[in-house]
C-alpha cells in the first residue's frame, strides 16, 4: 500500500485564519476556521489593517489546533501548503510567513497555493469521483470566473466579471437594503420570503464575450429603486427587493455556465467561492443542469467559503507534481491563476 500524503495548510488572504491537515488531497483530518466577521461587521466591511492583526493574535492557536485535532505532528507531515494570492497583502503576509516559519523548522517542504485554486479544489474533497476536466464557476467575494480545468493545476479562463465580484454585488446590496455584513447570507435569509418576480433588475451580457460576466448594473439598478422609493416615501419591500434581485444574479450565473459548458462539451460543472453555497443557486443550477444531462457538483458551505482544507487539497496536487517554493515565497495581492492560459 502507498504510503498518505499529509498536507498542513494555512490560509488567511482575507477575514478568517484557517488551518487544516488533509490527507490525500481528499480528505481532511481537521480544518479549523477563526473567522474575523464579529469585527469587520461593526464597520460594514473588512477592514485590512484590522484583518491582519487578528490574524497575527490567531495564526498560531489556529495552527496547533489542525495538528492536534488532526492527532498528527509537524514531523509527520509531507509540506506545508499556504495561499501567497490573491488577497491581502498584510493579510497574506502573516500566513505566508508563518507557514514558511512552520515549515523551516520542521525541514518540510513549502508549497505555495492560489486562492482561487483551492476554491476550486475544495471540490474534490467532498466529491471523491470527481477529476478534471469540467468547467468550474469560480463565485467568491472577489472573483467571478469561468474556468475550464484541463488539469490539476492547468486553468483556462473563458469568463470574468468586467466589474463587481458576485458577492461583492450581494455584499454592497445587502448593504443597500440594510442588512449587515457579510452580505450574501443575508440577502439569501431575506430572500426566502420575498417575491423574485417582483422587480425587474436587469441581467447584463457583454457582446462579444458570452461568457463576462457584470454585476454593477444590477447593484445600481437596486440602489436607483430603494432611492425612487425613498423620494416617493413608499417603503420598499426588502425582502422582495432581495429575491429579485438575487434571481437577477442567479439567471446570469447559470445561463453563462451552461452556455460554456454546451459549447465546449462539458458533462460535469463545478461551482466555487462563497456565492456557491447560495442554496437558490444551487437550486436553480441543479435544475438546468438536469434538463442538460450535466453532473453538477458543489462542496458543503463550509468549504466554499475560505478555509485551508481547500488549500490542502490543491496543494496535494501542487506537490505530488513537484511543485515547490523558496523561503523568498512572498505574498502576491494579484496573483494570476496559475499555468493558465487565458
Ligand atoms: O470565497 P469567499 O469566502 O471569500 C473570497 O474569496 O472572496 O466569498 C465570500 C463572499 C462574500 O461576498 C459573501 O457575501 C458571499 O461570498 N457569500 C454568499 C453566500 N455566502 C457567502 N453570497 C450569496 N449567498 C450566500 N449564501
Ligand atoms: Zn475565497
């Protein structure tokens, strides 16, 4: 019998310190999360100066507590996975300097992780049948992708957001209608009792480019409604506001994606990034992927949002192909996606 590979990843691009020990590059042994959001909502967003901070007090604690849940040691584990990109900078930094303090000590290899990939990646963990190729709608608070993966760490980028990130647009309309943060819990609660056909927000394409996504019309167009009805002193109905506006959201997303997937011939799609644990996207995506034969797939909530299980599962992959960083690893706030081609 092979012998498990051990990946103990770290992961603090943005608001939660996260740590984890996956095995395999499937399944995990722990995957602790010491989310920020308690703080950042007092001022309606992250604050990066005040992110890196806490992730400087947590970083440690966190760190020890995936070894110990995951009943394992430093020596036993086979490299150290961190994300270097995209994020943060001062948010990145703190992980990336004390996964590369982690693994120095321990004499293990450093692998240095894309945050996007382990979105993607997080995949494979709850799916074990799953292997690419497929076409993966990338759906976080910062990116908004559609991405054919060819391979384990092989992206070809066919669509990206020309504005806003679809969670930035449910964070700054959550912010609109007056729910806190993190928007996009929050407009979906919202959502559940409101009417979607209620208001028309409208679903932008780009000529040309099928697969671009832009979500600042629609925000706009939500921001114009609350204000039309505040001049005429009529109390918008929120949760009607929420529905709309997240089906307006909803129908782009996955008429791209199975645009994307019929004309390049993909049976299997992914979804990635917080916005994927959107039960009514899920939902919707479900339904048109039935009526297409087309396997969908998604990872629990809890590893669509970030955490470093994520990291380990494509850092596994980055390793067992020898991918491997100096002790000069440093954080890369716009890291591109790795050997793509776009
Ligand atoms: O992937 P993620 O945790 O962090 C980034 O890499 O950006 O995504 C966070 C984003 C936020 O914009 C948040 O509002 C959104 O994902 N989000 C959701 C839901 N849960 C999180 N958006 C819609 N519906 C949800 N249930
Ligand atoms: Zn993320």
């Amino acid at each position: 019998m092979e012998k498990d590979t051990l990946i103990f990843a770290v992961e603090s691009s943005c608001d939660e310190t996260a740590a984890a020990v996956v095995k395999n590059g499937r399944t995990v042994l722990s995957n602790i999360i010491s989310s920020q959001i308690d703080i950042h909502k007092l001022y309606g967003g992250v604050v990066p100066e005040i992110a890196s901070r806490k992730h400087m007090e947590k970083i440690n604690q966190v760190m020890s507590e995936a070894l110990s849940e995951a009943e394992v040691s430093i020596r036993d584990i086979d490299a150290v996975a961190v994300t270097y990109g995209p994020g943060l900078v001062g948010a990145l930094l703190v992980g990336v300097s004390a996964a590369k303090a982690a693994a120095f000590a321990a004499k293990k290899p450093l692998v240095g992780v894309h945050h996007i990939e382990g979105h993607i990646s997080a995949n494979y963990i709850e799916h074990k049948d799953l292997e690419p190729p497929f076409l993966c709608l990338v759906i976080s608070g910062g990116h908004t992708h559609l991405v054919i993966v060819r391979d384990y760490g092989e992206y070809k980028i066919i669509g990206r957001t020309r504005d806003d990130a679809a969670g930035e647009a449910f964070d700054k309309v959550a912010r609109a209608i007056g729910l806190g943060y993190p928007g996009g819990p929050k407009v979906q609660k919202m959502a559940e009792s409101g009417n979607e056909d209620a208001i028309f927000f409208p679903r932008a394409s780009i000529e040309g480019a099928p697969y671009d996504f832009s979500f600042s019309g629609v925000k706009s167009a939500v921001l114009n409604y609350m204000n039309g009805c505040r001049m005429k002193g009529i109390e918008p109905d929120r949760a009607d506001v929420a529905a709309s506006f997240q089906k307006a959201v909803i129908d782009v997303l996955v008429s791209h994606a199975i645009l994307a997937a019929e004309e390049y011939h993909f049976d299997k799609i992914a979804l990635a990034g917080g916005v994927a644990s959107n039960t009514a996207l899920r939902f919707a995506m479900k339904k048109a992927c039935e009526e297409k034969n087309i396997r969908l797939y998604y990872p629990s909530p809890v590893l669509c949002t970030d955490n470093a299980a994520m990291i380990g599962a494509a850092g596994y992959y980055d390793f067992i192909r020898g991918q491997r960083s100096g002790w000069d690893l440093n954080a890369v706030p716009n890291l591109k996606l790795g050997k793509c081609a776009e």
